[in-house]
C-alpha cells in the first residue's frame, strides 16, 4: 500500500505539460524561537520578480498573477502552525490547478520552480527521507506500539498487562514465583506481537525497530513469527518512558543506517546485472530510453542537485512515475558515479 504521500506524487505526476506557467513552491515553515516564520520575504521577491518575466497581455502572465494572488491568500489563512514544510504547485490557467502538501518533515531550505508541469524531485526525496516504519517501545508489563511517517506519528497503539507483586504470590515458593513470573511476562510479549502483526499487516510495513529493555526485548525476539523477524532492523535500550519524540529521532535514526545498507546493496546488484549482460542499463540515455519504451522495473538515481542535474533528475522521475517504474534515490553519490548517476533494472529487453 503505496503512502499517502506517494499517491499525491503520482497523482501530481500525472499533470499534462502545459504552455502555461506551474508554480511548484517548496518552503521551511518551521518558526523560530519566538514563533516567527521567514519565508514571506522570499515568496515576495521570487513569485513578484518572476511575474515580471511574463509579456504583461499574455495569458501566461495572467495566469501567474492569479497564482500569486492564491498562493499570497493561502499562505495567510491556511498555513497550520504546527507546518515545517509546505510543498504547493499552482497553475490557475490550468482549470484553477491548486494543490498543496503541509509536512511535519523539515524542508532544508525554500526553493520555487516555475516550468511546464510541477517539479516533484524536493517531494519525492522527502518521502523517500522519511518512510513509514513501526517502532515498539516495551518492558515485561506494558508496551508502546508507534507507526512513524514523514517525521511526525501516524498511529499509535499500546498494550498494559497486570503487574505481578510479590504480596499476591502469598505463601508461594521462589520457585513457583518466579514461574508464573515467567510466565506473565511471555504472555505479555505473546499480546504485544499479536498487536504488532495486526498493525504490521493493514499499514503494509516493511521495517520495524524494537527498543525497550534487557529483559523485554529477549521475550519478544523469541516469541517472534517468520514474518515479523525479516522486518526487524535493529534493536535500541529506550526506556518505557522515553518520550515520544525521542523514539521518533532514535528510530529514524536507525532507519536512516538501513536506508543506507539497502542503497549499497541495491545499488551492487544493479551493477552486477549490467555486468553480467542481464536486465539493467546504466547512464542517462539508456536510462531515458528504456523508460520511454516502458521497460523499466526501477530507477535507481544519486540525489546530487544543482543546474541541469535538476532538470534531469525531474524528467527521469516524471518518466518513471508515469510508466509505472518504481524510484529509489541514493544518497551517497559515490555509489552510481561511475555509471553516470542512475541506472535501471528492466522488466524484459526489447
């Protein structure tokens, strides 16, 4: 199940190139210390500098104007607070084209495209940035359960077992204590798994990260059904009251390390398919003309920015979503430099 941001991505590639001028508007949203924004002097200057670009009767210009009044309009009235990051594609001569994306994710820095059809590559790396993961937070009694996404928290779940005391045990042996001690404790990790698998398997998750403590994590590492164990990443010492946004900083962190192990290997494998004569190109052109004939299973392409880099990186991600082709952006430019940058495993030769 694609996330939701994804499915906006698709749905904005789909936009057909217009004659008329796109707006495409990232912003960092995020206030200051005393609750301040700063991009409202560059949405000024950038929007009223490039309407003077436009022949003043044209329809072109006509159109801008109208963006900016709405974009102007929008920022205003419509912004929540709470935004860091705001992705908006305008085109008013385009049947009134509006949409817009606030994130809890923190965009770097402001940035505005203005061309035929929305420029993309900003939230597609955004989205590749911050996926959507589980994280469980446990001790031998309770449990928190989080799905993470787009650096905020989608859900949450959490499971509270009886605590065992040692007055409730009255005249019982150590032995026969510590049993159904025990025993409490695996029944708890056997009601936390169940939760997980549940929630694992209607949010579609790929990876999980486990924290808890030295006795907790054990119980649910043993308890663990085949299909739960390939998702887990990593394990972290957090305690139960950890706070919230401690465990989204701590376990991002671990998906950011398994992002950068899935790179590498996805990347290896697609060399060696290209090697080896199998269902790969490598480099710019044959990457563009396997995804013009449809061919393209997945594109694999360095996230290194600036000048016609953009301009390639947003046609080839145009291409790959409007034929289907998944996308996956490294981020360690070393990785595909010496095949040009990008390269593509195909779903048959022609």
């Amino acid at each position: 199940m694609p996330s939701l941001l994804a499915a906006q991505i698709d749905s904005l590639a789909a936009f057909a190139p217009t004659e008329l001028p796109v707006i495409s508007l990232y912003l960092n949203t995020q206030s200051d210390e005393h609750g301040r924004d700063h991009f409202a002097s560059f949405v000024k200057k950038e929007l009223h500098t490039r309407a003077g670009t436009f022949a003043p009767q044209s329809a072109a210009h006509a159109s801008f104007l109208r963006d900016v009044e709405r974009i102007e309009n929008y920022l205003a009235t419509e912004l929540r607070p709470s935004t860091n990051g705001l992705a908006l594609f305008a085109c008013a001569g385009a049947e009134g084209f509006f949409e817009t994306v606030q994130l809890n994710a923190l965009l770097e820095r402001h940035e505005i495209y203005v061309d035929r059809q929305p420029h993309l590559y900003t939230l597609a790396l955004v989205n590749e940035q911050f996926p959507r993961y589980a994280a469980v937070v446990a001790d031998t009694d309770s449990a928190r359960l989080f799905v993470f996404g787009l650096s905020s928290t989608i859900s949450e779940d959490q499971v509270e077992s009886p605590k065992m005391s040692r007055t409730q045990a009255g005249g019982w042996s150590q032995a026969r204590y510590q049993r159904r001690m025990e025993n409490n404790h695996q029944q708890h990790a056997k009601e936390v798994l169940e939760v997980l698998d549940r929630v694992v398997r209607k949010e579609k998750i790929q990876y999980i990260v486990f924290a808890g403590d030295r006795v907790a994590i054990p119980l649910l590492q043993e308890q663990l059904s085949p299909f739960l164990a390939a998702k887990v990443i990593d394990v972290l010492r957090l305690d139960m009251r950890t706070p919230e946004r401690q465990v989204l900083e701590a376990s991002l962190a671990a998906m950011r390390r398994q992002d950068t192990r899935d790179d590498s290997e996805k990347v290896e494998h697609l060399i060696g398919d290209y090697r080896s004569g199998g269902l790969a190109v490598v480099g710019v052109p044959d990457v563009l003309a396997a995804l013009s004939k449809g061919q393209v299973e997945e594109v694999l392409l360095s996230t290194v920015s600036g000048g016609e880099s953009d301009k390639m990186s947003e046609t080839i991600l145009a291409q790959a979503r409007q034929t289907g082709a998944r996308f996956r952006l490294i981020e360690d430019a070393t990785l595909l430099s010496a095949v040009g940058g990008v390269g593509a495993s195909l779903r048959y030769r022609s």
